[in-house]
C-alpha cells in the first residue's frame, strides 16, 4: 500500500516496538508530527523543555532498558542542540536513534532557513549516520538504523529526513524488526586455554569490571568466574552495579577517584583482566606506571579497543558472554587465602571516609538515600562532585542503576537521563544527584517532568560553587578561585515550586531522612535542595600524572 514518508516512518517505529519517543516540533518536521499525533495511543511522544533534553531522555531510557532510545528534532538549531546528547551516548556505547528534519531537497546546499548539515556534523560521534533524500529509501534506512544502534558495540545512529521526503507517497510493506545478528565467541579454544592457564597460574589477580559487563548482560557469568577463580573485583564509573557494591570480593571504584585498595591492588597485581572497558585516562592516570607488574588480560567485544591505551598480553575480542562462560570452565577452583587476606587488610586499612559530626555533608546524604531506598533505587548524576560522591557512598548491587556521563562528562544530562529513566522503568524509584552548577544548565526539563507527572527525585547538593573545578583549583592552583563562585541568589525551592514540583530546603544533616521519606512517598516531581559547605572535597583523588597508588586521602 502506498503511504507517505510520515506515515511509513511512524510505521517502521512500530515495526520495531518503539512505544516512546522524545522530541520537540518544528518546520522540517510538522508532516511527521502531524501523523504522530494520530498514533499517540501506540506511540507515547514525551515533549522535553529543549531538544538536549530530548536527547538525554533518549538516553537515559535506553540505559535503563536495554532497548533503543529514540529522539526526534527539527532542522538547524533543533539538530544541533542534539550534538551534546549524541556524543553522550557515542562516549558511553548507548544504542540511540535521533531523527532529525531536514529542509527540502531542492532547497539543500543554498544556505536556507533553519539547514545545517547535520550528518557532517555528527559523522565523528556516531555508529553510522543517513540523510534520506528519496521517500523510497525510508524505510530500509530506518530499519538497518535499528539494526546498527544495537548490533554489536551499541552507539547512537542520526537519520536526517528532508521535509518533502515526509510528504511524498511510497509503497510500503510491514517488514518485522531484525533481529541483531548473535555475537560469536570470537576467540579460539587455544586462546580462551592460554587466558584461562594465566588466571591459574595467577598470586595477585585483579578483575575490572566495565559497562560492557552490563550491556553484554554478563553479568551473572562474571559472578559465577570470580567465586571459581577467587578473585577480587574493582569497577569504572560505567561498570557500576555490574558487581554487586556489597560483595566481600568488591574493591570499590578504580582511578582518579577510586577507593585506595582497589588502586592497591592494581599496583600489586600479577594479572589485570579488564572486561568490557576501555583503559580511560581516568582509570590509568600515569600509564607508564599503570599496574607496573601485570600482565594485562582484555576482553572486549571491539577491537578497535584492544592495545588502543595500553599493551595487552592476552587479548580476547568477541562476545563478552560467551567468552567468560568457557573461561569459566577452564579456570580451576582458587583460594587465593593470602591475596583475600591482604585486599582485606586494605579494606579495613582505608575505607572510604568523611568527618562524622553535625555537619550536613553530601556523603551522609547519599548513605542516607541508599538506606531509606534499601539500595534499589536508579541514581541518575550530573557531572562533577555530586557524580562521585553518587558513586563512592551509593552501593549498587545490579546493572542499568547508575546511569551518568562517563566519557563526555556531560554537565546538565542528568535531569533528562532522569526522566527518561523513569519512564522506561516507572516501578522504580529514580533520583538524580545533581550539583548547583549542572542542574541550572538544563533546570528547564523540570516542566517535563510536572507535566508527565513523574516521581523523580532530584537532590541537588548545592555548594554555591562548581565544585570539581573550585577542588582543582584548591589543590592544584594555588586556591586561585576563577569563575567558579555561583553565588547567585538562586532559590532552588521557589524554582521548583514555579515549575508546578515540591522544593525542600535541608540545611541540617538532622533533616535528610524526613525531607527524602517525604520526597519518596511523593507522587510528583520533588527538588531537595541540599546546602552543603562549599570545600567539601572527593576524595581520594590522584594527583594528575601520578600513578594511581599514589592519592590524596583526605
């Protein structure tokens, strides 16, 4: 049957289960919003304050489920206010979908109203990107989209449509969405022997468990290998939950900001077995001086990654799944009893800590949301203090709950993130941690949430200042305080209370659990804002260009 371009790009969304989109309107693309509105019962469309918003929604969403996340934007300044949210999830290997408008075909290359090119733009920050100029290419493109965002190493696909495309008539037939091709193994047997002789043969392993842990949904397989082979585990920002944080064997966080034991360990292993992780600069530090002693094991289902940062010994690249299955079956029983005892002597030699008194301060806050949440919240951040701090003192026992901006660093995705996780997982509580300066970056999305009714909690731990760069400055710039003070008169209860949400003031450490049991038993979108001093520092923290054993505690 022969259907516009609109109506075949609502009905490949269909094909491929797509129930939520997130968007904003606009010229390029009123045919497509205008069919889109006829399909609101089947395809739920979430209208963000701006179209990063959008993004990040997108994002997020995908994040919390597994699935694709999906925006849509007009041309011009609507596509381009994608680019950030894009790069976020290139950064972080999340499979997104953007649609964006395009002006007409015959107008193309002069220069017009609202035209920017965006798939030049975007070419470096994503899997693969299109423009459809010919309504009968629609359709394949929008399939082989899907297909690509989630095939393999996930990432984020832009398909530009131009306005005349949306309006012209073509045939079309359903097709069912294509099922990803299965990853294979991607190592041979001699391979997976010589990994699996090496963990053996290993005194002082260490595992790192990064976000591919949780995207390959291994993460059952690395539990099953790591009480075999008895090995310690440490995490990335990215690999959170993908270990539980309360298991003895758990180290805490690698890195820049990673718990003294797990950078300990590290420095002390004979063999560094990092799994679906990329060897970021946050995570080394000092490469050269980077688990000097190892031998370095990398699994990883990109090749692109293997030796990219590092050199790597033992290279396994294909289905991360799979992959530790049969090195499961390999390895044999460990007890490993003097290295256990001595990740434990650490443990209890330097644990995470902050000053126990009266003060309000952020770790308490975020002890506190873990323990009234009982530890099955979904945590969204910003980025900057309150990230880490969501990271150290929150104890993630599953994958898909820490949902932040770990390659870009993206200031201002976590409202968005937050939204969009909740509605891909509505049964949860979802809270985004947030510092004053990346909540006032994108504050607007708070409409979205008042209008979709959402229970999001935001916690904003307001220091009156950018709190990550004012640390650097302290520590590594003689305190020389350059536009870092946010002393701006900003009340961030009557803000939330404009938008139509509640806003909570909590000034003293004695009011957290009342103002979070309050928060948490609200049907509506709720801001406490936290005032909390404003050289509260993480810690610990490698000096950069030091080699990771070698942080400032406190």
């Amino acid at each position: 049957m022969k259907l516009t371009g609109s109506e075949i790009f609502v009905q490949c969304l269909k094909e491929q289960n797509v129930d939520i989109v997130f968007g904003y309107p606009g010229g390029a693309v009123l045919n497509i919003y205008d069919v889109l509105g006829k399909h609101q019962d089947e395809i739920k469309h979430i209208l963000t304050s701006h179209e990063q918003g959008a993004s990040h929604a997108a994002d997020g969403y995908a994040r919390v489920t597994g699935k694709v996340g999906v925006c849509i934007s007009t041309s011009g300044p609507g596509a381009t206010n994608l680019v950030t949210g894009i790069a976020t999830a290139y950064m972080d290997s999340v499979p997104m979908v953007a649609f964006t408008g395009q002006v007409p075909t015959s107008l193309l290359g002069k220069d017009s109203f609202q035209e920017v090119d965006i798939t030049g733009i975007t070419m470096p920050i994503t899997k693969h990107n299109y423009i459809v100029k010919d309504v009968n290419q629609l359709a394949p493109v929008i399939r082989e989209a899907f297909k690509i965002a989630k095939e393999g190493r996930p990432g984020p696909v832009l398909i530009d449509i131009c306005k005349d495309v949306t309006a012209a008539l073509a045939e079309y037939e359903y097709t069912p969405a294509a099922q990803p091709k299965a990853i294979p193994i991607g190592v041979t047997d001699k391979e997976l022997r010589q990994a699996a002789e090496a963990i053996n043969r290993a005194a002082h392993p260490i595992i790192l468990a990064g976000g591919g842990i949780g995207i390959a949904d291994a993460c059952e397989e690395l539990m099953q290998l790591v009480q075999k082979a008895n090995i310690p585990v440490t995490t990335t920002l990215m690999g959170l939950g993908g270990f539980p944080g309360t298991h003895a064997l758990y180290t805490g966080l690698v890195g820049m900001h990673g718990a003294k034991t797990s950078n300990l360990a590290v420095s002390h292993s004979d063999l560094f077995i990092a799994i679906g992780a990329r060897f970021s600069d946050r995570v080394m530090s000092n490469v050269k001086k980077f688990a000097p002693n190892a031998q370095i094991m990398h699994i990883d289902i990109d090749p692109a990654e293997i030796g990219k940062n590092i050199n790597v010994h033992y290279p396994l690249v294909g289905n991360v799944k799979l992959i530790l299955q049969k090195l499961y079956e390999k390895v044999e029983q460990q007890d490993r009893g003097a290295w256990i005892g001595q990740i434990q002597e650490w443990k209890k030699g330097h644990p995470l800590k902050y000053a126990q008194d009266d003060v309000l301060r952020p770790q308490f806050i975020l002890e506190k949301i873990d323990e009234l949440t009982k530890g099955e919240a979904i945590i969204t951040t910003e980025v900057g203090q309150n990230q880490l701090w969501a990271a150290q003192y929150y104890k993630y026992t599953s994958p898909r709950t820490y949902i932040s901006s770990g390659g870009l660093g993206t200031m201002g995705y976590g409202l968005g993130a937050c939204i969009g996780a909740q509605l891909g997982n509505p049964d949860k509580k979802v809270f985004n941690i947030a510092g004053d300066g990346s909540f006032r970056m994108n504050c607007n999305e708070l409409a979205t949430a008042v209008e979709y009714k959402l229970p999001i909690i935001i916690v904003i731990l307001n220091n009156h200042v950018l709190g990550m760069v004012r640390q650097w400055q302290d520590l590594f710039y003689d305190s020389r305080f350059s536009a870092t003070t946010l002393d701006r008169g900003t009340d961030f209860v009557k803000l939330a209370e404009a938008y139509g949400a509640k806003g909570i003031n909590v000034t003293e450490k004695h009011q957290v659990e009342d103002a979070v049991k309050e928060a948490l038993a609200s049907d509506m979108p709720v801001v406490l804002n936290c005032e909390i001093d404003r050289d509260e520092k993480v810690f610990p923290i490698v000096p950069p260009g030091a080699p990771i054993n070698e942080l400032i505690e406190e």
